[in-house]
C-alpha cells in the first residue's frame, strides 16, 4: 500500500445476502469509513434518497460517464447499469480514509486488476433456500427480477474462491465482526 493511502475494501454477494444491512451497522459503528455512492440506470425503490442511495441516472447520462473515464468500475446487472463515480475514491483515498465498495462480481473483478492492494470479501448466505427467503422477504422486488437475481446469485456463489475471503452472513454479529477484523479496524 502507499504510504498515508486509506485502505479499499471491496464487498460483493449475492442480492438479497445482506450487504446493506451490514454495510449501514458497519458505517455506524466506524464513521471513518467512506461508502462509495454508485451511480445506476435503475429506478429508486421506496426510500431510497438521491445521492445518498445512489446516484440514479438515465442510460444517456450513464453512458457519457463510461465514455469520459468517469467510473472505475461499472457493470451491467438484472437489466440495469452500476458504476463506481471514479474521481471521489480516489480523493478518499489520498486523503487516507478507508473506502469501502459494495459491488457485484464483475465490478470486483475489474478492481482487482487496477487496485491490487484492496481487500476483496466476499458475502455468502448460509445456504441458497435462506438467501431466496430474504431477497422475498425483503418485498421490494418484482417476481421477475426476483428469479432474474436468484439465477445470478448462482453464477456469483460459483465465483467465491476468487475473493481473499468469505463471510457467511447467518449471525449478523458474528459476521460484521469478522468484516471489522478483515478490514483491519481490530
Ligand atoms: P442485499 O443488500 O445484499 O441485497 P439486504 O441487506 O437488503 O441484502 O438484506 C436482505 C434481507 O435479509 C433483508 O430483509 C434483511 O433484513 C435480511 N437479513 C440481512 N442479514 C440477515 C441475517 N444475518 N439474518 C437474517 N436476515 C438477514
Ligand atoms: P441493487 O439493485 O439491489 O441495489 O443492487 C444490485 C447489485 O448491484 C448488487 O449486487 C450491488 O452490489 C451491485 N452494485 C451496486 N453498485 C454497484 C457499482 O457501482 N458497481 C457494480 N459493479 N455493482 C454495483
């Protein structure tokens, strides 16, 4: 790592594991972590605030990001576009903060081969039958995207191995722990 440069964490898992949840006890219980806000193509669910959330586009405006350099990952997932805004990590960074990314499997991959010092973990359900059970209990998808996630949450569980490490969220405790001991905060 260089020297004074924050450390970058890269969260990916299968929708509906809980990454979210985590992720905000995380940010809660460390406020020097600096969350990534990505941009996306997709509309805002119930609750979700502008800029905060994400950075809610249209395919027009997320397309001209790609073509300027402006994102330093972005992918396409269940029909809509996600993206890492580029230009705020990089100043976190410098600036020493932690920097955490919450990103699905081909965003990780391509921060792998730039940022080759960040700590890449990978979130698993403790079994395929509970992860189904809570992206349905979460309510806020469609049947279609619903089954679209699930297909994909079984080519991402297939790629676990390529991450430094795995978190099994069943004990939410337990595993924001674990998170805390990989990212070096004790
Ligand atoms: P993701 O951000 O990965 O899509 P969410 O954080 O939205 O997932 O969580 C999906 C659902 O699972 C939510 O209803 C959440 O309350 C629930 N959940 C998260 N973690 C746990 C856990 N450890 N045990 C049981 N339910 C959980
Ligand atoms: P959701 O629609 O449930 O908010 O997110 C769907 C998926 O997109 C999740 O796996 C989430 O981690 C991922 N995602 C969110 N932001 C980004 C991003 O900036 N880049 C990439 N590659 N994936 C993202």
């Amino acid at each position: 790592m260089v020297e004074g440069q924050g450390q970058l964490t890269v969260i990916t898992g299968p929708s509906g594991v809980g990454k979210g949840t985590l992720v905000k006890r995380l940010l809660e219980r460390n406020p020097r972590i600096w969350l990534s806000v990505s941009a996306t193509t997709r509309s805002p669910r119930d609750g979700e605030q502008e800029g905060v959330s994400y950075f809610f586009q249209s395919r027009e405006r997320f397309e001209a990001l790609v073509a300027d350099g402006g994102l330093l990952e972005w992918a396409e997932f269940a029909g809509n576009c996600y993206g890492t805004p580029r230009d705020p990590v990089e100043a976190k960074l410098s600036s020493g903060r932690p920097v955490l990314l919450e990103i699905e499997l081909e965003g990780a991959r391509q921060v792998r081969s730039s940022f080759t010092d960040a700590v890449q973990i990978f979130l698993a359900p403790p079994s395929f039958l509970e992860l189904e059970r809570r992206i349905r209990g979460r309510g806020t998808d469609s049947e279609e995207a619903i089954l679209r996630r699930l297909a994909r949450a079984q080519e991402e569980l297939k790629a676990k191995d390529e991450f430094d490490a795995v978190v099994v969220n069943d004990d939410l405790d337990e595993a924001l722990l674990r998170l805390e001991r990989l990212m070096g905060l004790h």
